[in-house]
C-alpha cells in the first residue's frame, strides 16, 4: 500500500465544507484503510478526508491503540476544557495551545454503515474535534490569536 498524498496549506480543498457520507459502501471501508495507513506512515495520531483531497466527511483517529473511524461525526455532548499545543500534518512546523472539551460525545457512522455514538476524553477527544474543524474546513491557524500570526508571518 502506497501513502496518500497529504495536503497542505493553503491548498483551498483544506478550507471546504466536506460532504456527508450518505451511505458506507466498499469505496468508504477501502478510504478508511487508506487513511490509517497514511496517517500511520506519516506518524499522525488523527487524519480527515480532505488532507488527502477528498472532501467528504471521514475521519479516523488512533490513541493508545484505540482506533475510531467514523462518517459525518458530530459532537453531540461536552464537558469541562483544558489547553494543549496541536499541530497539523496539513500545516508543517506550526504549533499552537488550543483550547478544547476534554470530554466529548461523539456520534457517526461507523465503517460497518452503523449509527453510533463514542464517548472519549484526553487527547482522542481532542483528536476527535481537530479532525471534525477539517471537515468544516477548519484549521489549527483559525485558533491563532494576533502574537501568533505574526510569529509564523501569516499575516498578509
Ligand atoms: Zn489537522
């Protein structure tokens, strides 16, 4: 198996809305492989759909050998926050302190077409949403303050 390639910023596929899944056939399982495979080749713990320039909503994640693939995931519950330092195989050598829930609930549809909800927290809940900012075309740059943009000159 051959690594997709990852898209990087300002590829403008980074900043579109992805489309939902509207059902899980072959094409979607055989996608999910991929995206584990190149997540893991390129040593990223999480990794959405359009990093590899397919706008549609998939993402797959994997923390402490817990793996989550999941179509059109939404967070449907929160809890408490705290701050961690993110990057982005899509934004190389940028690293920001973000503020996220530390504990999600998150529901999709799982690579067998079924519709399920996960509760996480910690880093893969943190995974979790950086994934989901991709599907609505979200970056870890969109989180930076003024001090920030300036630092990484991506002040125009
Ligand atoms: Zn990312």
């Amino acid at each position: 198996m051959e690594p997709r390639t990852i898209r990087k910023y300002p590829d403008k596929l980074l900043m579109k809305q992805c489309k939902p899944i509207e059902e899980i056939t072959e094409k979607e399982i055989e996608l999910f492989q991929d995206m584990l495979f190149t997540m893991k080749h390129f040593a990223g713990i999480g990794l959405a759909a359009p990093q590899i320039g397919i706008a549609k909503k998939m993402i797959v994640a994997e923390v402490d050998n817990r793996i989550i693939k999941l179509a059109n995931p939404q967070i449907v519950g929160m809890r408490r926050a705290d701050s961690m330092a993110e990057g982005c195989l899509s934004v190389p050598d940028v690293v920001i302190d973000i503020e996220r829930p530390n504990e999600v609930i998150v529901q999709g549809l799982d690579d067998k077409g079924n519709i399920v909800e996960i509760r996480m927290e910690g880093l893969l809940a943190r995974v979790v949403q950086h994934e989901i900012d991709h599907l609505n075309g979200r970056l870890i740059i969109d989180y930076m303050n003024m001090a920030e943009k300036l630092k990484y000159q991506l002040i125009k």
